[in-house]
C-alpha cells in the first residue's frame, strides 16, 4: 500500500509557529501568506496538516492552552509558596513581550476579545482554558490554606476564577501601556485581599 510521501517537516514545530503568529496577530489579521512564512510549509503541505486557516487556528490556541496549563502547573510544583507563585504569575504579566518586542497580552483574552461569541467552537475552547486556568489558581489557593497561608474558610474555586479575571485584566492594561508601577499596585492590593 501507498502512503504517499513520508512528512519532511515537524507539524508540533509548524503548528507552534502558527501559534506564535496568531498569537501577536490575532485570527483575522493572520493571513495564508503569513502562515505560509511561519511554518515554512508549502500550501499543499500547509492544508494537508490542516485542512483551513480555521483548523489551524483551533489547533495552535488549544495548543497555546495546554502548553501555558502545564507551564503553570510544573511552576506551582516547584514553588515553596502558594501564594507567592501567585503573587508571581499576577506579577508575570509584565513580562509579555512579543516578537517584536511590543506586549501581545494573554492569547486567551486575545481570542475571547476578538471572537466573542461569533464561533461556537472558538466559545467552547475559550470556557475550557479559562476553567482550566482556573483550577491550576484553585489547587494553589488550596496548598495557600494548607500551609496556613490563606484561610481555611476561603473559597478556592471563586478564588481562582477570581484571580484569573485578574490575570486577564492585568495583561489586557499591560498590552494597552499601563505603567509598571500601576500594575504593581493592583497586585499588591489583590494579594493583601489573600491574606
């Protein structure tokens, strides 16, 4: 049987590429032609990995999504503190420059802004991330209170859909050209919120 050409390229790295494309870019300002630069395939190849622009979008955010799941969830492993890896992922925010050197804001924020809710399937992934997002903040919260650090009594699903809010809204302001100092502030003022 004939299987065609065996793939001389690596669609994990392609499909990266494409990420970090519609990542600064977005989805509507990403064309063929910078996909096709990003990922160095050709159009044939480009389509046969997936079959639209569409699909590779979907396949770069959820790849966007478990990537950062993951980085989250490897940091809260080696972190001493619950709240202080808090305190360093709302502080981490200002740490996002792009490619170009110019903040590009949360992918996740980035997608929700500008789909809304125009793309049931683009909706579905958005609700996974930010729930996903969430729980790695809730099972943090939940080491704070059994280490002492947060009470026992505090809600730590609220808590870390709360501080994802926070999150999204911080890089939202970051990308938008709010100081530094400002942005320090909100997170000294939502941490003291924690104690």
């Amino acid at each position: 049987m004939n299987r065609g050409r065996p793939k001389s390229f690596s669609p994990e790295q392609a499909l990266e590429s494409a990420m970090q494309v519609f990542w600064q870019r977005g989805y509507e300002a990403t064309s063929l032609q910078d996909l096709l630069a990003a990922t160095g395939l050709s159009k044939s190849s480009l389509y046969q990995t997936y079959p639209s622009k569409q699909a590779w979008f979907e396949a770069a955010f959820a790849r966007y999504c478990r990537n950062r799941q993951e980085l989250l969830l490897e940091l809260l492993e080696q972190s001493s503190s619950p709240l202080d890896y808090i305190r360093s992922r709302l502080i981490g925010v200002l740490d996002d420059d792009g490619l170009d050197g110019i903040p590009r804001g949360c992918m996740l924020v980035n997608v929700a802004n500008e789909f809304s809710l125009g793309q049931p399937a683009v909706v579905l992934l958005v609700k996974n991330a930010t729930e996903g997002f969430s729980r790695v903040l809730s099972i943090a919260l939940k080491r704070a209170q059994v280490n002492g650090e947060l009470s026992a009594q505090a809600d730590c699903a609220a808590l870390g859909f709360y501080l994802q809010c926070v999150i999204s809204g911080l890089r939202t302001q970051v990308k938008s050209g709010l100081a530094a100092e400002q942005i320090e502030a909100t997170v000294n003022s939502v941490m003291r919120t924690l104690r």
